[in-house]
C-alpha cells in the first residue's frame, strides 16, 4: 500500500505543483492499514461516516488532513461534524447545505458535483456513480446554482468542489475520464472563491487474465491538462 501510494505521489509530484491525496477509508478500514498510512505520512484519509471519521482521529490523522464525502446527511452527522471544524466537508445535497447552514455557520465547506457522466471498470454500469441515470450522488447542473445561494444565505463559504464519478477505472477508460474533467469547468466557472478540486478517486487494478496497469503517467497528463495550475 505504501509503494502505491508513492507511485501516485511520484505521478503528481511530475505535473501538479500543489496537491493532496487522500485515502479512502470505505475501502479498507483495517487499524494497522490506516495507523501505517499515518506514520508513513503523505496521505490524508477521506471518510464517509460519523464513525469514520472518530476513526481517523484515534488512528492520529489531523482533522485538517480528514475529507469527510458522506450521502443523506443527518442531523446527528451534522453535529458531529459541527464538533470538528477543520474537517473539509463535501456537501451533496441542498438538506445537507441548510443542515451545515445551521450548526456550522461561518464554515468553509466544499460541494460534491454530478457531472452528468460516469466510468468503471470495463465500463461496468455497477460501478458508475453519475451519468445518465438518476443516482444519490452530488449536485446536478440544474440545481448547483441553488446549491451556492443558498450557501451564500445561510453564511457558508465554498471553497471546494468534490466529484467521483466511478471506480475501477484503467487505461481504456482514460478518454472518458477526460470528457469528464471537461464537464467539471463548467462548475468550476462558478465559484470565484474556489480553493481546491477534489478528483475523488476511482483508480483502478487489473483483475483478470488480459487488464493492464493503469497508466499513471497518461493518467496525471490528463489531471495536469485540466487542473494543473487550480489542482
């Protein structure tokens, strides 16, 4: 785990002057895994939970060096959150906007985004979480503008936009993924405030008898391509 997460510090290191990864907690919640994550060092954790993200704390991770992506944000989510302000928070939904709104007022605070396209592995319809089809995850086109009013009402600063379109993605899926950065500006264009980009992840591995690596270097060439300078 740690010479891949050297690799991909190496890809970006090559191409994207100001950059942070972060390692998804769902994947693997194992406390050696994340307690040797942390003492190696270059990484911080994104978590989806309340739990997750006490996890991370216990595990040593700084709340500044925590990304928390959660879905159908509760009321009790929000005020775990509200206990730990430097944590970056990807909103996706207008109730979780009005719920931060009111127990985290002030707060910085960045928006999960829907893209309108998703990828997987082999093009897998399982593995995507956008596209066509209506999903549970991040702010449509339509309604993003709404998203930052009413950030804006309730005193909320955005500064972050958050988008994971699919996982498991390789080398063949690379010319999506580009269709899919490129969508993204659109967003981007509308928050003159804007500090950071989160990619989400995705990043596949081969799995059977004929998949390749994925290519990393074609992989950063595309992040450099879109998000170079803002990334």
């Amino acid at each position: 785990i740690r010479a891949k997460l050297d690799r991909l510090r190496g890809a970006l290191a090559k191409r994207v002057r100001t950059h942070r990864i972060f390692y998804a907690m769902k994947s693997n919640r194992h406390l050696p895994v994340l307690c040797a994550l942390r003492a190696h060092g270059g990484c911080g954790v994104d978590v989806c939970s309340p739990e997750e993200l006490l996890l991370a704390r216990q595990c040593g991770f700084r709340e500044a060096d925590i990304s928390y992506t959660g879905t159908a944000m509760s009321e009790d989510d929000a005020r775990c959150l509200a206990a730990h302000p430097a944590v970056m928070i990807n909103a996706d939904s207008l109730a979780s906007v009005r719920r931060l709104g009111r127990l985290c007022p002030g707060r910085a605070i960045g928006l999960r985004i829907h893209p309108g396209l998703g990828l997987g592995y082999r093009q897998n319809r399982r593995l995507r979480y956008a596209g066509g089809d209506v999903t549970k995850f991040g702010l449509y086109a339509g309604e993003f503008p709404a998203a930052l009013a009413l950030a804006r009402d309730l005193g909320l600063r955005v500064e972050g936009l958050h988008f994971h379109t699919g996982g498991g993605f390789l080398t063949p899926q690379l010319p999506v993924l580009d269709r899919i950065f490129a969508r993204v500006h659109a967003f981007i264009g509308q928050v003159p405030g804007l500090r950071y980009v989160n990619l989400g992840g995705g990043l596949g591995i081969p799995l059977v008898a004929g998949d390749a690596p994925l290519d990393l270097a074609a992989w950063g060439a595309l992040v450099q391509r879109h998000f170079g300078r803002a990334a």
